[in-house]
C-alpha cells in the first residue's frame, strides 16, 4: 500500500521537475514575447522611418538601394526596377530553330492563351525602367509612366539617386503630380550628379501650374518637357517671365517643349517677351496649341529688330553707368581712348551737345591743341561726365562737326564752359545722329558683360531698337490657328535674318532661325508667302546640307 500510497504520492511530485519543464516553457514563451515585441521596432513605420532611412547607406545600384528603402519604409509592394530594352536587329530563325519552335508551341498550347493575356498587362505594371551605358552597369536614364509618385516615395529618391552618377535624365509621364510633390522634386535635382540636364514632366497637369520653377536661375536643367500639361495663358506668363525679365535671365535651358498645352494668343505673347532677353534658348517648340495670328506676330516680332520700351532703355542706360564706372580703372583701350578724346574735344567746344568725330584727322588734330590742357584740368566731374555719356549710350561715334565748328573750337581752348559740368551730363540734341560703332566695340571688349541690354542697337525717329533674337534656332508651331495674316510677320522675319547671315557670312556669332515649322495651320499650303518662307529656310536647314553630302559620300562606293 506504501508503494500503492507512494505513486500516487509521486503523482503529485512527479509535476515538479515538470514545473521546471513548464517554468523552462514559459521562459522559452517569454523569449518569444520579448521577440514578439521588438518586432514592431523593426519595421519603419511613423517615427521611426526616417532614422532607419539615414541609417541605411546607398550602394550606387539602383534596384538593390530601391528595394531596401521601399522595405525600410514600410512598402509591401512596390515597383520593380527593369532594364529598358533597346531595340534588337532584324533576326531571321533558321530552318532548325523553327521546328524546335513549332514542337515547343504545341507542347506549350495549352498555356499560350495565358501568356499571351498576362504579357499584354506587363507593361502596365508600376515598374521604374532605366537605361544603362555602355558598360550595362550605370544608369544614365530613368522612365516612371503611370504610377502615382507621393510625397513619400520621392523621399526614396533623394536617397537612391544622388549615388547615379552617371544619370543624366528623368522622365515622370503621368505620375500624379501635385505642387506640393513638385516642390519635392526640384528640392531633389540639385542633390543628384551633375550630369543630370534633362527632365520630361508630361501628363502632370497642376491646379497652380507653377512648372516656371523648374527654370529658375539656379536650375541646372538643359532640357525641360512640359507636354500635355494643359498650361493655359496664365501659365505661359510665368514660364515666359522663367525665362527673362528685365533683371533675371535663364541662362541654362537649350530646349523647351510646350506642346499639346492650352496655349492662345496672350500665352505666346509673354512666351515672346521672355524670348526678348533671353540668350541661352535654342529650342522651342509650341506645337498643337491654340496660337492665332496675334500670337504668331508677337513671336515674329521678336526675331527681328524690335523698339525697347521705355523702362528697358532706362535699365540700359543704367547698365551701361555701371558698365564705364570699372572701364576707368583698367589699363586704357581703343575704345576708351576714342571717348576720352572725344570727352576732351566737347570740353573744348563749348558745350557741344552729344557730338564729336568721326574723322581720324580731325580728332587727331582737336587732341594736339588740347592735349596739355586736357591733362591739367581734368576734374571729377569730367568723370561723371564720361560715365554719364557712356550710360546714356550717347559714345563718341555720334555725329560729325561742321568745319566751321572745329574752327571756332581751336581758338577757344580755355572757354569757361568746362567748369558747370559737375553731375551734369552732356546735353542731347533732337537733330543729332546717332551710331553705335564704338558701343559695338565697347560690347566686345568686355565679354563678361552678357546681359542683352549691352548689346549694338540701333536709333531711329528717336527711338531704340534692338536686332532682335538670333540664338533660337528651333520653332515648332506646328498645329495651331495662325492664318496668312500671321505668316507675313514670319516671312519679314525670315528675310530679315537671310539678309543679316548674307551680310555677316564672315563673321561668328548667332545667325538666327535654321528650322520653322508652320505646317498644318489655317492657310493654303501653296499660298505665296508659304512658299517664299520656304524657300528662304531651305539653305539654313543643317539637314538639308547633311543629306546632298551623303549621297556625294556614297556615290563612289557605289
């Protein structure tokens, strides 16, 4: 019975090396709470995000870095990234290898339709396409079409791009953008390699329409694409302000594409005002807009000598002050001995208003009676006088003195008229004639100078009139509204620069228009200015010189 008595006695004992077991099983369920807990940890979400995105270091490939970010912040699912296949050469299969095809497809048939469905839905998979280089390793493109980018997503980005460092453009086509979103992204750009000048938002359309960021001074972007943006005239204003005003230039953008937008008449009247100062645009293209005559004239306008307005005059003069006031201080030059000369020969001449020598002789001969004079008594005000009349672009080439003039000014070296010229400037005649000879000169001299303002212009019925814009080389219009009526403002235009590339064939610099497409439009395709236009643009086309040579290239191998 003991023994009876004593199993059942080790019945209730026998649990306690099993309450050890059971104490071990709950330390082992204790170890697995505290794994349990740490869990969460792991995973980024809410504060803990971007502590483990800064922790996180990019290794320069891509889909390795987008894949590890997108997981750190808390994406289940998100885009792969794929290489975009380049275009193969023609292949024809051998007679061996289509009967191994033929017997694949038939072991393959029952499986063929699914394929063939899913295949058609891969390519509207979110995916992120690169280019490669040549060494299959950089990417130096990036395609995103049709997915939504959010704001978190382009906080990746600014952490797997700058390490690109041969990348070179991005391409967001239909991405949902917003003007939040698009702040982001130009926050991002100047994080990224310097290669990267090309940026393509197409399918963006945003309620502020505020792409003119994009072209701001400091952008570094060569190459911007706004297409199917719906910009109307409102949006037009600030990309033509982007592009210039009268203190602020662009001076990095090559090419702009604006087509398939809501563009009229207004729209590309400030797109032309910013064209008017604007050096740096070569292309541009305003195709499938809603651009009628109106707007064709104020774009024809600008590429041929146009009249500065009243404060775009004020603004030069000011520009050239600017411009004397260091002249003085350097070495002295060709030019700035004409208008010391000449300044010197109008303190001789009684007050001679804006006028002085054209005539080498004559200036050589008004210096030697004045020449001891002229070292002695020159005041500051003299100075002020210089810089006023530099400012004021009235330069020492303005007009010719009669005969009768210079005589009367070799007796009267000593007049007392020299002494009131403090802060006053030289007075302008209404019958004076003016030149810009030696302003050509002064504008050449100091290349620094790159404002469009300095540049030679030209004075008429007192007037100021500029040439007008010779660096744009590409305008598409293709598709819009203009009638004949505005195709005359482009043949004036046309014949404009043709007659300046005749006259300065010798000479470098900008020669104006080499392609203008105007196809498609509201007027007859044979209508005479048509014709004329194109007959005019057919020699500067590159395209059209490229191809007689090819075919004289190829003739002989033939």
């Amino acid at each position: 019975m003991s023994g009876e008595a004593s199993a059942p006695g080790a019945s209730p004992r026998a649990p306690r090396p099993g309450t050890q077991k059971w104490s071990g099983t709950v330390a082992k369920k204790g170890d697995r709470a505290t794994k349990e807990k740490t869990a969460p940890i792991l995973t980024p979400v809410g504060e803990a995000e971007p502590k483990n995105l800064e922790e996180y270091q990019c290794t320069g490939l891509l889909d390795t870095d987008f894949a590890e970010l997108c997981t750190r912040s808390g994406y289940k699912d998100f885009p792969k990234v794929v290489t975009r296949p380049r275009p193969h050469p023609t292949f024809v299969p051998s007679a061996s290898i289509s009967e191994k095809l033929t017997v694949d497809d038939q072991r393959l048939s029952a499986s063929c339709s699914l394929n063939s469905l899913e295949s058609k839905y891969v390519f509207f998979r979110p995916t992120i396409r690169v280019e490669l280089e040549s060494d299959e390793k950089s990417v130096k493109e990036i395609y995103i079409r049709g997915w939504r980018v959010e704001e978190r997503m382009l906080g990746i980005f600014s952490k797997c791009l700058p390490p690109l460092s041969q990348l070179q453009a991005i391409n967001l086509w239909k991405v949902g953008l917003t003007d939040k979103t698009l702040t982001t992204f130009i926050a991002l750009l100047p994080l990224c390699s310097s290669s990267l000048r090309k940026v393509s938002l197409e399918g963006n359309p945003l309620p502020e329409q505020s792409y003119h960021k994009l072209m701001a001074p400091e952008s570094t972007i060569a190459h911007l694409s706004l297409r199917n943006n719906n910009i109307d005239d409102r949006g037009a204003q600030l990309l033509g302000q982007a592009l210039s005003t009268l203190h602020s230039c662009n001076r990095t953008l090559v090419s702009l594409n604006l087509g398939f937008n809501h563009i009229g008449d207004e729209g590309a009247g400030y797109i032309a005002d910013g064209l008017r100062l604007n050096r740096s645009l070569l292309w541009l293209s305003l195709a499938h807009n809603r651009i009628q005559d109106k707007g064709a004239l104020k774009l024809a306008e600008v590429l041929r000598p146009f009249e500065l307005t009243h404060t775009e005059v004020v603004e030069r003069r000011r520009l050239l002050l600017e411009k004397g006031t260091p002249e003085r201080s350097r070495s002295p030059s060709t030019s700035r001995l004409g208008d010391s000369k000449s300044d010197r020969e109008k303190s001789q001449t009684g007050g001679l208003s804006s006028v002085s020598l054209v005539d080498k002789t004559d200036k050589t001969q008004v210096v030697k009676a004045a020449k001891g004079l002229g070292k002695k008594k020159e005041k500051p005000g003299e100075v002020v006088k210089k810089e006023e009349k530099s400012g004021s672009g009235q330069l020492s080439a303005q007009g010719t003195l009669k005969k009768d003039d210079f005589k009367a000014s070799k007796g009267k070296v000593t007049i007392p008229e020299q002494k009131p010229t403090k802060g006053k400037g030289p007075k302008t005649g209404v019958r004076e004639k003016r030149s810009t000879l030696l302003e050509s000169e002064l504008v050449a001299e100091t290349t620094e100078t790159v404002s469009p303002l300095l540049e030679p212009v030209e004075h008429r019925d007192g007037k100021v009139f500029m040439p007008g814009n010779k660096v744009l080389l590409h305008l598409n219009l293709l598709r819009n509204q203009i009638t004949e009526v505005g195709l005359d403002g482009f043949l004036a235009a046309v014949q404009y620069q043709a007659q300046f590339t005749q006259a300065n064939s010798t000479s470098k610099g900008p020669v104006g228009l080499l392609w203008l497409s105007l196809e498609k439009n509201c007027f007859f395709p044979r209508c005479p200015a048509y014709a004329t236009i194109q007959e005019l643009m057919l020699p500067r086309d590159p395209i059209s010189k490229a191809e007689p040579r090819e075919e004289e290239a190829l003739a002989p191998s033939t």
